[in-house]
C-alpha cells in the first residue's frame, strides 16, 4: 500500500462517516456514522507515523488519545441518546427540534 | 367752629347706613345734626366778618393746593337756607316714609345730601366744589332711585345722574383753565388775579361753568332730567329738586360771577329765558301735581338764570331763596294730597275740601305768582326791574309770570273743591308751616340782608304794579276756566299736545342722541365680537389645522417609519430564524463548511 492510497483511504472512509452523520435519522446510526469518522482520523494519523523516516510516536500517542476520548465520548453520547429516548420515545434526530424557532 | 356741622352731617349719615338696621330710633341722630346745622347757620347770617378756614393739601414747590371753607353773606344765606329746609323736610319724612322699610337708609341717604350741599356751598376752594358737586349728585341718584325696584324710578336715577355728569364735563374743563390760568384753586386768589386775564379764556371759562350751572339746574340741553326724577319720594323732589341741588347751579354762577364776560353772561341771559318759556309752556297742560311743580321748577331756576345774566346776582339769590321756601311748600302740600289720594293724576283727585293743606298750597301758589306781601314777589320785582333795558325779554318775561300764575292756579282750582272733608295728617302739616311762614315773610326778613349782596336799582312802582297785573291776571284766567263752568276756553289740540310732551324733548334726544349713541355702541359690539372674536377665532381654527397636520404626520410617517422598520426586522428574522432548524445534522454540515472554508483559506 502506498502512502497516498492509505490517504485517499481515510479520506473515503471519513467522507463515508460525514455522509451518514448528515443523511441518517436514527441518532444511533448518526453516533455510528461519527464512529466512523473517528477510525477515519486515526488510520491518517498511523499512515503518516508509518511513512516518515524518523521513529516519531507523537502520532501513536495521540491515536492513543483520540482512542480513549471516543470511548468515553460513546458512554456520554449513548447518555445523552437515552435521555432523548425517555424524552420522545423515538430516536429520530429530526424529532429533537426545540430549539428551533 | 361754624363749619362743623359739615362732617358731623357726613359722620351721622354714615353711622345712619351702619347702625340703621338694629337700632331703628337712630334717625334722631340725623334729626339732631340737622338742627346742630341750624343752629350754626343762623350764627353764620348774624356773624358779620368773614372767616376763613383752610388747610393745605398739597405743599410742593410750584403746586400749592389748599383745602378750605369761607363764610360771607353769600355763603351764610344758603347755609341757613339748606340748613333750614333740610331739617322742616326730615321731619315731614318722618311721617310721610312712616312704615316704608327702607327707613334708615333714606336718612342716610337724606343726610348725606344735606352734608354733600353744605360743603358746596361752604368751600372757598373750587377743587372742593367739584367733590362736593359729585357728591351732590351721587346723592340725588340715590334718593331718586330710592324705589329701586321701581322700574320708572331706576330709569329716572339713571338719567339724571347721566344728564347731570354731562354738564360736570364743564366743571371739570372749567378747573383745568382755571388751574392753568390763575394757578390756584382758591376763590380770592383767582379773582384777584382776573383782570391780568384776557377776555377769550375768562370767556371759555365762565362759559364752561355755565354748562356745569346748566346741567345741574335743568336748564335748556339739559332739562329732561328733570321731570323724570319726580319718580323720586316726594320729600326727596322737594328738598333736592325745588330748593337746593338745583339751586347749586345759580349758586355755582352767583359765586363766579366775577368770571362772567359778556358773551358768557348772554349765554346764561338766553339760555334762562328759552327755559323759562319752554318749561312755563310745558307745565300749562301737565295731568301729573309732581310733573307741574317740576317743570315750574325749571321755569323759576331760568327766572334766576336770567336775573345772574344781567349781573344781577341779588335778585337771582334772592329768588333763589324765596323760590326754596314756597317751592318746598307746594311740594309738600302736594305730597299732603298724594299721601291722602294715592295718586298724582290731577284729573283723578276727587272734590275733597283739605282745610289745612289747601292754606299751605295756596300760601304756595300765591308766592309763586309772584303776589304782594308773598316773598316770590320781592324777589320777582327785582329780576324784572334789572331786565328793564333788556326789552324782548322783559316782554317775555313778563308774559311767563303770567303762565306761572295760570299753571299753579290752574292745579289749585282743580284739586280744591268743596266736597267730603277728608283727614289729613297733623304731621305734616306742622312742617309746611315752617316754610309757609317764610314764604310770606322772607321778602321782610332777607331784604336788607341780600342787598348787602351787590348793587340793585331803585325799585319803580310802576313796574311793580305792572307785574302785578300780570300775575293777577294769570289767576283770575285760570279761576274763569276751571271754576267758572259757562266760560270755556278751548286751547288747540295740538299746542296742548306739544305742551304735554314737553315739547317733544325727550323724544329729540332720543333721535338725536340716543339712537346714534345705541347704534355707535352696537357697531362697537358687533366688532368686538365678530371681527375681534372672530379674529382669535381664526387663530384658534389655525392652530388647530396645525396641530391636525402634525398628529397626521406623527401618526403616519413616523409611526409608519417605524413599523416599517419593524416589519423589516420581522422579514429578516422570519427568514434569519430559518436557520435554527434545531436538527443536528444541519449544525454539522454547517460546521463541515465552515471547516472547509478555513482549510482552504489559511492554507
């Protein structure tokens, strides 16, 4: 695999994500979508680590971070999803609109 | 002080109006003041040498004005005259105003006057003479008004005040040349200085005067007032219009005699004669006792008008004061009449036979024709014989006295018939026979008196005798006509009428004065109100329009500006608002762009 495949695949891997985080209705399918978009940054971040010449774990380290971050962002979020679910008995995204005007 | 009784008069009238309401006997305070004025009169006549008692008012450098009173043989015989009839007159009021309700404020009123005469006749000042003029004739106004619900007596007040306050324009003239030609107001300060005066402005002064004597004695332009105040309660025509207000007017000429120039003096000559004859023509047909006597008032004051216009002050003093006595004496025969009668109709007075107030009228009416031993003829006598060399208007003169007699005989034999014996009042009585006393003696008692006065001419009996025929005949014509029944003498119907009306006068004045006057004062009225009214009027329509215009502006544009601007924000914001759609997604995609932009911006 070349360095600009392994790019290019995050890319597609990341548009993917943002598709779904815009176009789905179900809050989870939405929670999955960004996900995905988080694995899309992290396989970015391993790819530029792999190909440079020196040894430099700065990427890893973050990989690392962003890892832990999603994980703890799931337990929140999936809060947050149940919280919506108890409100409105449904978990369609278009149905939180309080806040419109 | 022998001018004392001047503001005692003036104090008891005032204590009078005060007082008069609670305590009902306090007249007899006025009873008491006019006697105490009596009293010093008769001091005044037998004092003999002048006094003089002044004060000074103003004390400036170049304007001295003093305020005073002075005694002399002119100013001591009208003190007793007023002094006299005054009191004889409060005490006929006493039973004749018996019951009326407004008893103490006639007293007052009665009072006052008497204080308000005296003061005229007693200041040596002529500043003073015009207050007490005024004063004069405030008081006329309120004794003839004294009725004042009264509609006719609320008129005839009004009239005369009005009538009177013309002529007092030329008082107040007269005091203003005199001011400024002699500088000073005093009596013997301005005639000492007469002969440095040339003769035009002695002229327009004197002629000025004679206006104000005009208007106050009811001589020619003037004497409508004069039967018309007869509205007046019979005491009151008596005392004021018979024997002294009118009198103030020969008194106010008398005094100034030394102004008088001869054209001035023909004046008063013509102007005293015309009335003479006018008002002697007038009495002749009049159906009212009280409207006779006035009219023959005015005929006597013009006898004396007329005796002061050939520098005869004697004669025209003289009448003055014998016309005082027996003119008050008919006035309060025919009250005696009117008291009993209720009326004052001539024609409706039964044949009654009054024993004692015929004697009184009759007294009265023989000194009024002027028949000897009566004091009208002394008094008469004098004026002609000064008239002598005047020969029109001795004829005149001469053809009046005989009117005069028929007129009052001509009441006389109509009222006092033989008939029913009705009950007359003892009271007043007793006061007429005061004045009837001295309507006989006063030629005995005053003559030497008066002829201290000035000089006269030596009387010619045969004149005497002459106007005695005249006289004599005016009363043996009105006994034929009205007595003697056979002989009737028709007059023409429409020189009666003429007489009735008093020559149309009243109706002159009313065309000539009146109207024009009433249409003046309407066209003023009808300016003020349409053009000046309507005027601000306009303003206010204006004022108005403005404030219209700028509440349709505030309403329109400004309001509408700011709806407008509110309708804008709501536009805005109806579409802005779409933007907070409350869905996730479009927040992301919003940020995604957002993201995008800076990406390609920065890099």
């Amino acid at each position: 695999m070349t360095f600009s495949h392994l790019l290019i695949l995050s890319a597609i891997i990341f548009v993917i994500g943002l598709y779904g985080a815009l176009t789905r209705k179900s809050a989870i399918q939405m929670y999955m979508s960004i996900e995905l978009m988080f694995n899309a940054v992290n396989l970015n971040f391993i790819t530029f680590a792999y190909f440079s010449e020196k040894i430099n774990l700065q990427a890893h380290i973050f990989v690392l971070f962003i890892i832990t971050v999603a994980a703890v962002e799931a337990a929140a979020g999936l809060a947050i999803i149940l919280a919506l679910y108890k409100h409105k008995k449904t978990t369609n995204a278009d149905k939180a609109n309080i806040l419109k005007h | 002080m022998i001018f004392s009784s001047i503001p005692a008069l003036f104090i008891t009238s005032i204590i009078i109006l005060i007082f008069g309401r609670k305590y009902k006997n306090i007249y007899f305070l006025g009873h008491a003041t006019a006697f105490f004025a009596l009293i010093l009169s008769i001091f005044a006549l037998t004092n003999t040498q002048e006094i003089i008692y002044s004060f000074s008012w103003i004390n400036l450098e170049n304007l001295k004005i003093n305020f005073g009173f002075g005694l002399d043989r002119l100013s001591a015989l009208m003190y007793f005259v007023v002094a006299l009839v005054s009191l004889v007159i409060q005490i006929y009021s006493l039973r004749y105003m018996q019951g009326d309700k407004n008893f103490s404020r006639y007293f007052a009123f009665l009072t006052f006057f008497q204080a308000s005469m005296l003061g005229l006749v007693l200041t040596n000042n002529l500043l003073l003479l015009l207050i007490f003029w005024e004063l004069v004739g405030l008081s006329s106004y309120l004794l003839i008004g004294f009725w004042h619900h009264k509609e006719k007596a609320a008129i005839a007040s009004k009239k005369a005040f009005l009538t009177t306050k013309l002529g007092d324009l030329g008082l107040v003239f007269s005091l203003l040349l005199i001011f400024t030609t002699f500088h000073s107001f005093d009596f013997s300060e301005v005639f000492n200085q007469i002969s440095t005066i040339e003769i035009t402005i002695l002229t327009v002064i004197s002629l000025c005067i004679a206006i104000a004597a005009f208007g106050k004695s009811a001589q020619l332009p003037f004497l409508t007032w004069l039967p018309d105040a007869m509205a007046g309660p019979i005491p009151v025509s008596a005392l004021i219009h018979a024997a002294t207000m009118v009198a103030a007017g020969i008194y106010l000429i008398a005094r100034m005699m030394p102004l008088f120039t001869e054209i001035s003096l023909t004046v008063v000559l013509i102007v005293g004669t015309l009335t003479t004859l006018i008002a002697a023509l007038s009495a002749l047909s009049q159906k009212d006792i009280k409207k006779v006597l006035a009219f023959s008032t005015i005929s006597q004051l013009g006898y004396m008008m007329a005796g002061l216009g050939v520098l005869n002050i004697v004669g025209g003093i003289f009448h003055l004061i014998t016309h005082a006595f027996f003119k008050a004496l008919l006035f309060l025969s025919a009250g005696s009449i009117i008291h009993i009668f209720h009326t004052q109709n001539l024609d409706k007075i039964e044949a009654s036979k009054l024993k004692y107030t015929r004697i009184m009228f009759l007294i009265g009416a023989l000194a009024l024709a002027g028949i000897f031993p009566f004091s009208g003829f002394f008094s008469k006598e004098i004026i002609l014989d000064s008239i002598f060399n005047n020969k029109i208007i001795f004829i005149l003169l001469l053809f009046i006295s005989f009117l005069t007699s028929f007129y009052i005989f001509r009441v006389y034999f109509k009222i006092f018939k033989t008939g029913e014996e009705k009950k007359e009042s003892r009271e007043l009585i007793y006061p007429m026979g005061v004045l009837a006393f001295f309507s006989i003696t006063a030629g005995f008692i005053f003559k030497n008196y008066i002829f201290q006065l000035g000089e006269i001419h030596k009387t010619n009996l045969g004149l005497l005798i002459f106007g005695l025929i005249f006289s004599l005949s005016g009363i043996f014509l009105a006994w034929l006509k009205y007595k003697k029944v056979k002989f009737s003498l028709k007059f023409n119907e429409n020189l009666m009428k003429i007489s009735l009306n008093n020559f149309y006068l009243d109706e002159i004045y009313n065309i000539l004065i009146l109207k024009p006057l009433g249409f003046l004062s309407k066209t003023c009225a009808f300016i003020d109100q349409k053009i000046i009214d309507g005027f601000i009027w306009l303003i206010t329509k204006i004022t108005k329009l403005f404030s219209d215009l700028s509440g349709k502006f505030d309403l329109s544009f400004l309001d509408g500006l700011v709806n407008d601007i509110g309708w804008f924000i709501k536009i805005d914001a109806s579409i802005l608002r779409k933007i907070q759609t409350g869905n996730i997604q479009t927040y992301i995609f919003v940020f995604l762009i957002g993201m995008i932009v800076l990406i390609f911006r920065f890099t």
